[in-house]
C-alpha cells in the first residue's frame, strides 16, 4: 500500500473559504496557516504510525505464516480486494461520511487485519486481508482529497501558486510516509532479536543451497508450523511437533505477540489522532468544493476506469504499471523469504527491510533533482538497469554463511529501483492524462494491484524463486518496450505540436 499512484492533484475552484480569506487580518491569516499545518503534520504522522503497522507485518507474511503459505494468500487477497474497491467504492464512501470520517473508518480495517495476526488462519487472516482491501482506496483518496483541498485554502491565503502549495505538502506528507518501512522494521528487529537467539538455526552452506533462487515455499510443506518455538506447549492449532526443514522459520509465538501488539496499538493511535485532532474538511469548504461539481458516482468511475483504457498512452504504460506491481509483490514476499529468512533467519528481515526503506527514501528525493537536470528517459534507463543487475545477482549466486551481506547490498539496490519506478511513473501518468486524472489513477490502481497480485498468488502457489526471476525479467523487458513505444508517440505529437 506503500505507493505514490494514489496522490493525484485533485482540481478544484475557487470556494466561498478562499474568497473569505481575502477579508481576513494579517494575524488572522496567521493563524490560519498555523491550524492547516497542524493537519496536515496530524494526518502525515497518523499515517506513518499506520504504515509502521501495517507494511512491516505485511512484509513479514511470508516468513512467519507459512503453513500453506498463509501469509502470501494473505497478501494476496488485500490485493485483490482492493482491486475491486480502486473502481467505485472511494466516491460512495467519501460522499457519505465525508472524507475526515472516510479515512477513520478506512483505517480501522487495517487494524482489523493486525488484530488477526493473534490468530492466524484462512479464516481469519482472509476475511479481514478482505476488508482492509476495501478500505484501502477510499482511505487513500480521502488523504489526497484532503491534502489538496486544504493546500488550496492555504495558497488562497495570500495570493500564491496553489500547485506549488500541493507539492509542498505532499512532500511534507511523503517525508513522514517514507520513514514507515525504517521505523517499524526497527520496531520488529528489537523484538525478533531480543532474549534467546539461538531459536535461529545457522545453516550450512551445503542446507542454504536450498535458499536463494533455488527456495520454492512449497517444499515446506502443510503440515509445518512456523511457531513451535516457545517456552510453553501451546494449543493453537497451527502448531505442530514436526519439525521445520528449515529450522529459521521457526518463530516464538510470544514475540510474534508483541509486535501484533505494537502495530495494532500504532493502528489505533493513528485513527485516534484523526478523530480527535484534525478538523473536518467542510471548515476548509468542502461542501463549497462540491456545489456545481458533477458527483461521480461508483458506477460512473468504473465506467471512466475502462473507457480510458482504450487509450493508446493507457495501453502503453500498463505494462510497466504492472511491472510496479511484480517487483514490489517479489520484494515483499519471495526475496523476503527465500534470500534473507530462509538462509540467516527471520530475526534479519527488519534488518533488512531498514536498509531498503532508507535507500528508497533517499533515492526518492534524489531523483526528484536529478530528473530536472537529464530528463526522465535516462531515470527510467537507470531503474531498469538496476532491477536487472540485481535479477542476474539472485539467479547466479547462492547464499553462504559467510555472505549475509550481500543480501543488504541486494536490497539496498533494489529500494533504489524501486523509488524509480514509484516517483516517476506516477509523475508520468500525471504528464500524461492532466485532463483525465480519475480515471487515469483508477487505472494505477487496477494494474499495480493486479502486479501486487500476481505475485502473491504465484509465491503463495508454492512457485520456486528461480521461474519468478525468469518472469519478472520477462515483464521488465515489456514494460520497458511499452515505455519506449510511449516515448516515441510524445515526442512525435510534441514535434508535429511545433510544426502547426
């Protein structure tokens, strides 16, 4: 859910707030620009406690429930959830609760689902994957809605660009959103590493030959269990006295326990902030925004959603919205379990997953200058150079006892990659379909989703790492055909542009 597809500058025109501002004191201004501050930092740090939750556990899934590979399904159907939810249910739920109450609500589905890490299995850990997929893209819709009508408001104020106040405050946003995968993952590397450590089993490099490209998560089979490890017998009933044949999946139910535990109470923070302390949107003139406005009602977004598929530029960058979706979805769960947990235990994951998040973070930012100065067909080049090279890495090296740094390195190369493709083809679809915004992130959603998607089907069928390796070259090289295609046809329409 870590993704920037979802922050599309929403239009909208001047409301009787922004003519009021302009019979307002100098102090009086003041003090208003303090209060929009004051929610704009509320719901960036209500969001990050979220995210500190819900990526961390997310990313965890296929290392600590792996009977039947519980958590990969898991994951799966919040991707699946959601892609039904991205195409009608945001403008119903906003329309009727208003967008402080849509993002209250739409939060505690996340928590739902941590709550069920207490007790996982299908018939817990689904339902509820379900409904925090529903929740997923009306929250996130909300947060944009209210980002971009309160930047108005505030560049109303005094006069001022309200598309550069939009940047300022998704950047506040996003500067607090990043920081999610490095807090949380220090949160769950204390717990794991904490007490005994000799619960984690230091393989030989004859048994981590089994890892790497060559891990398939069927071979653990359906009747292991990932939690045996604790101090007491227990009843539950995933717990079994066979044996893991990789003993590092094994995992102390206790501190499995703690970290639910934390997450879930940064969950409930975060919905507690917005409740109580961000004022509702209509004191910005939400209602106002909505006069004369159109609404565009579930069945009408679904329909906008397929139209704008039919357009060529759509068809083209499909690919690599898709290709988004895949690596993100083979990070989260194949490289995660079969690179790092399998072969130096899942106490190293957090390790890790911080490491990704802090040069993911970083190349965020540092490309957003650097794409000013060569353009972004060099930027796009470069991610999928990168994405390759690690790729190559994977299917020809295997993991050693004495090599756990390389695993660091991989991720540090992959967190780069990644914030490539999140920056820029977000931006992209923004260049692309100013007209058609809706629509055009709609279908971000729909196609990142099913990438997401089929990548947790895939691993949670108990495909090995190595044929995913094979595929996700095969769907880079697509992606990066489309792109190219897409390049062409722009530079083609700006030429014949100047010529008329």
């Amino acid at each position: 859910m870590d993704n920037s597809g979802y922050e599309h500058d929403l239009q909208t025109r001047p409301n009787n707030k922004e003519v009021e501002a302009s019979r307002l004191s100098e102090e009086e201004i003041k003090a208003e620009k303090k209060i929009i501050y004051k929610n704009v930092l509320l719901i960036s740090v209500s969001f990050l406690l979220l995210f500190v939750a819900f990526e961390s556990m997310s990313k965890l899934q296929s290392s600590i429930n792996v009977v039947n590979n519980l958590g990969t399904w898991a994951n799966a159907t919040v991707y699946a959830s959601l892609i039904l939810s991205c195409m009608f249910l945001p403008s119903i739920l906003i329309k009727k609760l208003k967008v402080k109450w849509t993002l209250v609500v739409c939060i505690f589905t996340y928590s739902t689902y941590i709550a069920a890490q207490f007790y996982p299995e299908f018939y817990t850990l689904l339902p509820t994957a379900f409904i925090l997929g529903m929740g997923a893209a009306p929250m996130w819709s909300a947060k944009c809605t209210y980002l971009t009508q309160v930047a108005h408001r505030f560049a109303g104020l005094d006069g001022s660009d309200p598309e550069a106040v939009v940047v300022k405050f998704f950047g506040i946003f996003f500067f607090f959103f990043q920081c999610n995968s490095i807090l949380g993952n220090i949160i769950s590397t204390s717990v794991l590493s904490s007490g005994k450590t000799d619960v984690y089993t230091e393989l030989s490099d004859e048994a981590m030959a089994k890892c790497g490209s060559a891990y398939c998560p069927a071979q653990l089979g359906s009747s292991i269990s990932n939690i045996t490890e604790t101090s007491e017998p227990t009843s539950r009933s995933t717990a079994s006295p066979v044996d893991l044949e990789n003993e590092n999946f094994k995992t102390d139910i206790t501190k499995i326990y703690i970290i639910a535990g934390i997450y879930l109470a940064c969950s409930f923070s975060a919905a507690v902030i917005i409740a109580l302390f961000v004022d509702p949107l209509t004191r910005f003139g939400e209602d106002e925004r909505q006069e004369g406005k159109p609404a565009l009602t579930g069945k009408d977004l679904l329909v906008a959603t397929f139209r704008h598929m039919k357009k060529k530029k759509q068809i083209l960058i499909i690919p690599l919205t898709f290709w988004s979706g895949i690596e993100q979805g083979f990070f989260g769960a194949d490289f995660t379990a079969g690179f790092v947990t399998c072969a130096y235990g899942v106490h190293i994951v957090g390790r890790v997953l911080i490491v990704f998040g802090i040069c993911d973070a970083l190349a965020s930012v540092g490309f957003g200058f650097v794409i000013k100065k060569i353009g972004r067909v060099p930027i796009f080049i470069l991610g999928a150079c990168i994405n390759v090279l690690v790729i190559i890495i994977m299917l020809s090296w295997t993991p050693t006892s004495s090599a756990v740094g390389v695993v660091y390195l991989l991720a540090a190369l992959w967190g780069t990659a990644d914030a490539i493709w999140q920056t820029q083809i977000n931006a992209l679809y923004g260049v692309l379909f100013k007209s058609d915004e809706e629509a055009a992130f709609s279908n971000y959603r729909l196609w990142e989703s099913m990438g997401f998607l089929l990548a947790f089907i895939t691993q949670a069928s108990g495909v090995c790492v190595f044929p995913k390796l094979i595929l996700a070259l095969f769907f880079l090289a697509i992606a990066m055909v489309g792109y190219g295609m897409l390049e062409v046809l722009e530079r083609r329409e700006a030429r014949q542009s100047h010529t008329q």
